[in-house]
C-alpha cells in the first residue's frame, strides 16, 4: 500500500497517470478514478504518451500531430488498463482486484481516499480509518499493489516540506502504508500561472527501503512527469 499525498492543484493524479502509462506495460492495471470523467482521463494519457499539449488533442494543427497522437492511441490500447470513473466502495474495489489478479500481477490506483463512499453512519475519522485498514488488507489478500492518493490538511504550511503527520484525517494511511511519498512545490502560489514547474517527492515512509528526496519536472499541459 503506497499512499501519495499532497496538497490540492500539485498533480497528484497526473503522477499517478504517469505511473499508469508506465507499469501498464508489464502489468494489469486499474484505475479508479472518482473526480473527473472518463474522456478527460484518456486525454490526459494520450498527452503523457504522446507528449502533446491537451490543447492540442481536439485540434491538430498539422497531419504529423495527428499521426503521432494517433499512434499514442494505439500504444495506449495495447497497454493493460482499466479505468472504472463511477463512484466505489471498499467491497466493488475489491471484487474488481480480485477478479483482475487471476491474469497475473494487478496494480491499482484509487484517486482519491476521501472519495470511496461508505455505508456505516460514523465519523470521518472512523471511516477512513476503516477504509485504509481494508484496503491494506485487500493488497495482502490478493498481494497486489494499491497506489492510494491522499490530500494533505490546509493547515499544512506551502513553504515547508511536508510530514507525514499532515495526512488528512486519519493516523491510520501512515500506519497501514509500506511507503508515504509526498509531493511539495515551495513556490505553489507563484507557480500557478506556470506550465513547466519542479515538484519535489519526499518519501517520508518506506518499510522496504531507503527515505530522501528526489525531484521532478512537472509539464501541467502534457501532463508528464521527468
């Protein structure tokens, strides 16, 4: 279980697509996406994979756009991803890994935490707890691997780097986690207006390895990661 927590507007799902792009190559891989639709998704992986700006995709200026986007399409469609954009619950996420992880090694991503429904009348806090502990051991059971993304709180500071004691809402994603890596930008608020800005990743939590930090470049209009 890999929690990738940040604070709002940081590209949190654009890493993860580009994570997706990637490890779709060898693995079967499912993407549970519950804040935008279906068609901006794939957008946004043609993007990645073709390394042309969204902007672009409905209107290509020239045939050799268009052949390469055509060919990110098809590159696309080969890989092994599955995209589920409806709202989910803890039991529908698990019935789709496990029906996935009999065609070998399953790999998903759950975008975001905050937005798997649940049935039981508690608090947040109670919930969410509940929520990680189950998705935790839906990885054990199937032993697959959960990307799950997390929101830091706003009281968080922008020009500090992030702890994992900020994790929204519950002590439970840094407890049942095996690696937290969080995403900061120092200079976020002069940064918006921006469509190349760098990222750094602060692997705060790794029961496996090594912690640090590592920085990437971020491109808001392709959508990449590098």
């Amino acid at each position: 279980l890999v929690i990738i927590a940040a604070r709002t507007g940081l590209g949190k799902s654009g890493f993860c697509l580009n994570l997706l792009e990637d490890l779709s190559k060898s693995y079967n891989c499912l993407y549970f996406n519950m804040e935008i639709s279906e068609k901006q998704l794939y957008q946004r992986l043609v993007s990645i994979n073709s390394k042309i700006d969204m902007n672009y995709l409905d209107n290509q200026e020239t045939e050799y756009q268009q052949e390469i986007i055509k060919n990110a399409c098809e590159n696309i469609s080969r890989k092994k991803i599955k995209i589920y954009s409806q709202g989910q619950t803890v039991a529908s996420i698990r019935r789709k890994i496990m029906n996935e992880c009999k065609n070998g090694h399953t790999i998903a991503f759950i975008d975001h935490v905050g937005l798997i429904k649940s049935k039981k009348e508690s608090t947040l806090y109670e919930n969410l707890t509940e929520i990680v502990k189950e998705l935790r051991q839906i990885s054990l059971d199937y032993d697959c691997t959960i990307f799950l993304v997390s929101q830091l709180n706003r009281s968080a500071d922008n020009k500090q780097l992030p702890k994992i004691s900020e994790l929204k809402d519950s002590g439970e994603l840094e407890q049942s986690a095996t690696t937290v890596i969080l995403m900061h930008d120092e200079l976020q608020d002069k940064n918006i207006s921006k469509d190349q800005v760098d990222i750094s990743f602060l692997i705060g939590k790794n029961r496996n390895g090594s912690l640090g930090m590592t920085k990437y470049s971020y491109n808001k209009l392709t959508q990449r990661f590098d």
